[in-house]
C-alpha cells in the first residue's frame, strides 16, 4: 500500500510528498505558497508549499474542536490500536521519510535511517502504553474515597522547530492524542515536508478525520493565528526562547496551559579525574548535525591541569570530522539549514574574532558548496572573558567554545552561569563529584560520562530561558490532561 496519496503533491527524494494542509481528513490548500529549499545545494526547489493564513488556523481548530467529543470518548485502549498502527507504518516507511528528510533538513541520511525517524515510532508505541496503563490514584481521608481522573484536554496546538521536524513533532504529537486530544501540528517553514508524510500516515492508520490536522505556514501569520485561538486547550512549543516568549504571552491572554521546550547552552564539563579520550570524543561530537541540536554541551569548560592534554585529544577527534553531502556515510558534518542561519552563525563567530575571542579551530564557511554552500568549519573559540557574547547565547551551529576551571566550585560557577538550563554533560570518575555536579548544575538534564541517551518515561525540559513545564512519560500525558479529584462520601450507597 503507499500511504502518500491525495491533494497537490511533488516528488522528492523519490517520494510522493503533498504541499497541502491536511485539515478535517482531507487536503486542503492555500491560494498563497512559500518556497522550500534543500539545504545541500540551495539551487533545488523541492516544492511550493500551501501559506496558511488566519482562515486556514481557524478551519484547522475547527475540526479539531469537532472530532474532539468521539476522540477523547474512544479511551485510551481504543486510541491505544490506532496509534499502535501508526507506529507500524512509520517503521515500514523510514526508508520514505528518510528520503525527504534528508533533502528538506540535510540531517544525516544514515543517522535518519538507523535512528532518528524510528523514534518517531517509539513516541507513538510508548505514550499509546503509558496512556492504556494509567492507573487512578485512589486513597480515602476525611470521610471521603478520593480519585484522580485524568480527562482529555480538547484540542492541542503544536508547534515544533525545523531540526528533527518529525521525531520533534511526534514527540509533541504522541502524548497529546494520547490523552485523548485532537492536534493541531504546525511544522517550522524551513523544513516542512516530513511531517506533510506523517498526515498521510495518519489518514492510512485509520485516525478519524479531524484528530490530526497538519496546517503548513510561516510562523507569525498562521502559527500565530493557531496560538491566539481560545479554542486550542493546550498549546505544546518547541523553539526558540524569543517565540517561546511571544506564544506565552498568547497563552497567558487565553489562560491555556503552554508548555515550551527552548534553546540551549549546555555546559560539558571534564574533570582532571576523567577518561579525557572518551570526553574529548564525545565532546567533538558536539558538531554533530552540524550543531544545530538544542541539547549539545556547546560550552567546553575543562579543568585547567588538563588544558593541553585533552585539547590535543579533542583536535585529534574534531579532524576526522567529514564536511559532505548527507547521503554519503562517510559524512559527518552537515550542511546548516538556511542561508539566513547560516548568516546568524557566521555574525556570532564574526563579531567573537573582533570582540577579542581567540579563534582556536574553524571560523570559516567551507570550500564546500562554493560561496552559496552552507557548511561552516567545526570551530572552537576561547573567550576573552565569560560575559563573551559566543558563551552566554545559543548559537546552534558547528560551534563551541572553550574555557578553563581550576577547581569543581569554578566548574559550578562557570557552568550555571549563562540564563539557558537545557542540558549539562559531566565526565569525571568520581562518583562522590558526579553526585555533587548533579544536584548543583542548573539544568533539565544532567549527562554523566554519557550525551543523548534517553528514557521516555524521564521528565525532559528547562530551567531558566530554556523552557517551562516538563514532557516526557506521565508528566507529557499529566499536562494534556485535566486532572481531576473525585470525591465521594465514604459508605455511600447508590
Ligand atoms: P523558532 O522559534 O524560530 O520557530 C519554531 C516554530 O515556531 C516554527 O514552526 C515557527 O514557524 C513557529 N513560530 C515562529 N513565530 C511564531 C509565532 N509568532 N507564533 C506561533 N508560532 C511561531 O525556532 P527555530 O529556529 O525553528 O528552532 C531553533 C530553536 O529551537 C533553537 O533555539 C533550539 O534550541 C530550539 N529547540 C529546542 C528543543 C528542545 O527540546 N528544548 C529542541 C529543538 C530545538
């Protein structure tokens, strides 16, 4: 069966892909379009995409404000079966979502393959089990028998950034239908195209018209007109801290509850203490992707008897790093997404050389791709100081900087000293320290001697400007519920 089938559709990457919202069980399009490019080579079109408006935020919630009642009536183990089924069909088409991916995003086709779109799957699988499994709270005091209902909150808006569209989406997407919401997904602009697939598989899992709407736009007409609906019951973000900020204030105006995943500037930590070869492995795989991964420990803060060793080590690694195209799996480095991201990095290396700031390693856009291409060398830069612009905000490209501590309070000091609080990555091999660096760093998630290893039941999020609220496992599931107490007088006879 091919699932990608109906409305206005291009070919990419081999792939039948619509340019259409998919609004109510059906695509719909937009008078207006909006152009998508591939980020390996910014010639290629890949396609004009629907430009939704106003008009188009309102039809959307409108069929998520009318499918809710039967959604959020069929239960968890009923919603349970469709979701499953959507799991199935996206692991029997990584090899599709792949294909498009890579092209509209240039993430590595490899890592798209082998691990990042079956997570998509994992999302589906795990919240359509937490959901099923739910167990009520139930306990008596004060002569009552007290229960906690956990009902569907109505319809969701999602909102979701342009690195890892899919598996962000359907991390966000997952534990609201879930819970027995209806979704409203609206994709980032650079990047739209994969989750354009998952409507189509949506539709072929047998969801019911209206559950999922997948609506495609420029953030500020139709994201904003999606935020600014009373009828959205949740809003569900994950960006940057400047439109996290915008959509709060939409939130607060209708008095939804709005969770935010938001940048970050993650310190990683090495200890003198530490197995330096497999941190400065690990830490020269913070170009990854091309840096542009809000989780990375972008800060590098080494103690200082170890300075020379481990930067001699983290050259080592960072040299077998291979700037190329994402299909080829000798590549590790890929190129960035946009021409004007491309810009915002460039101008954060650009203004660190004149702030003073030591270029270590990089600095420069690569040969690659001729003066239109947008891969920019791995770069590490040592600040002049702390308050350095490159250390205290997210840059979210190939990156990092460079700073020494003398002793584990520094490491603290420096650590917790920028306003982000996503990640943090320690190595030491001292239990007693790592025990101590995970109570006192300011962070959502702390990393010891590991990155990126994550349980779906874990709470995820921010501190400070990198985000509010918590996703993951039952507390995902808690915020797209109303949570109720139902109490009953104890020995009550009906
Ligand atoms: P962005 O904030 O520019 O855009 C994110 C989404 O918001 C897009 O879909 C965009 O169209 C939409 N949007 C923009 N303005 C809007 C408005 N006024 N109303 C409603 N929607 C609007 O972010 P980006 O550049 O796409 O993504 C990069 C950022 O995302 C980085 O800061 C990165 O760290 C962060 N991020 C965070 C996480 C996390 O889990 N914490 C994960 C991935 C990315």
């Amino acid at each position: 069966m091919n699932p990608f089938v109906g409305g206005n559709r291009v070919e990419v990457g081999g792939v039948s892909v619509s340019t259409d919202h998919f609004i109510g069980g059906k695509r719909v399009s937009s008078p207006t379009t909006f152009e998508d490019r591939s980020p390996l080579d910014w010639s290629v079109k890949l396609a004009d995409v629907s430009r939704g408006d106003k008009a188009t935020a309102e039809l959307a919630i409108t069929a998520a404000v009318d499918a809710f009642p039967a959604w959020a009536s069929l239960g968890p183990v009923g919603r349970a079966e469709i979701l499953r089924r959507l799991a199935d069909l996206i692991d029997a088409n990584i090899e599709s979502l792949a294909a498009v991916e890579c092209l509209d995003m240039a993430m590595l086709h490899e890592s798209l393959r082998l691990r990042v779109l079956s997570r998509g799957a994992r999302n589906f699988r795990a919240y359509a089990d937490l959901a099923a499994q739910y167990e009520e709270r139930v306990w008596e005091s004060n002569g009552t028998v007290n229960r906690v209902l956990r009902m569907p909150a109505g319809p969701t808006v999602v909102i979701t950034p342009w690195n890892a569209p899919f598996m962000l989406s359907t991390w966000k997407c997952a534990p609201a239908l879930a819970a027995g919401n209806t979704v409203v997904l609206k994709p980032a602009e650079w990047s739209p195209l994969s989750c354009s697939l998952l409507a189509d598989l949506a539709h072929a899992a047998g969801m019911p018209a209206g559950v999922f709407n997948v609506v495609q736009g420029i953030g500020a007409e139709v994201g904003a007109a999606l935020v600014a609906d009373p009828r959205a019951r949740r809003i569900s973000f994950t960006g940057s801290p400047a439109t996290g900020r915008h959509i709060g204030r939409e939130a607060a105006t209708n008095l939804v509850p709005f969770t935010a995943e938001l940048g970050g500037k993650g310190p990683f930590v090495v200890f003198a203490d530490a197995d330096l070869a497999a941190a400065a492995q690990k830490a020269a795989g913070q170009y990854d992707d091309s840096g542009q991964v809000c989780l990375a420990g972008t800060r590098l803060l080494v103690e200082a008897s170890v300075r020379d060793e481990f930067l001699a080590l983290f050259n080592q690694f960072a040299d077998q790093h291979v700037l190329g195209d994402s299909h080829d799996p000798a590549t590790t480095i890929s190129p960035m997404i946009h021409p004007t991201h491309f810009a915002r990095v460039a101008g954060f290396v650009d203004r660190a050389r004149a702030n003073g700031d030591t270029i270590l390693r990089g600095g420069a856009r690569s040969e690659l791709g001729g003066d239109d291409g947008l891969w920019y060398e791995p770069t590490l830069i040592e600040p002049k100081s702390n308050d350095s612009e490159i250390v205290q905000n997210e840059v979210f490209g190939p990156v990092l900087t460079f700073q020494t501590f003398t002793d584990e309070a520094d490491a603290v000091r420096l650590a917790n000293s920028t306003a982000y609080g996503l990640s943090a990555i320690v190595y030491t091999s001292s239990q007693e320290r790592a025990e101590r660096m995970g109570r006192a760093l300011r962070a959502g998630t702390i990393w010891t001697n590991c990155f990126l290893v994550r349980d779906l039941t874990a709470p995820f999020g921010g501190i400070g400007i990198s985000g509010m609220g918590r996703e993951g496992g039952d507390y995902a599931l808690d915020f797209c519920s109303d949570l109720k107490t139902f109490q009953v007088k104890e020995g009550t006879t009906y």
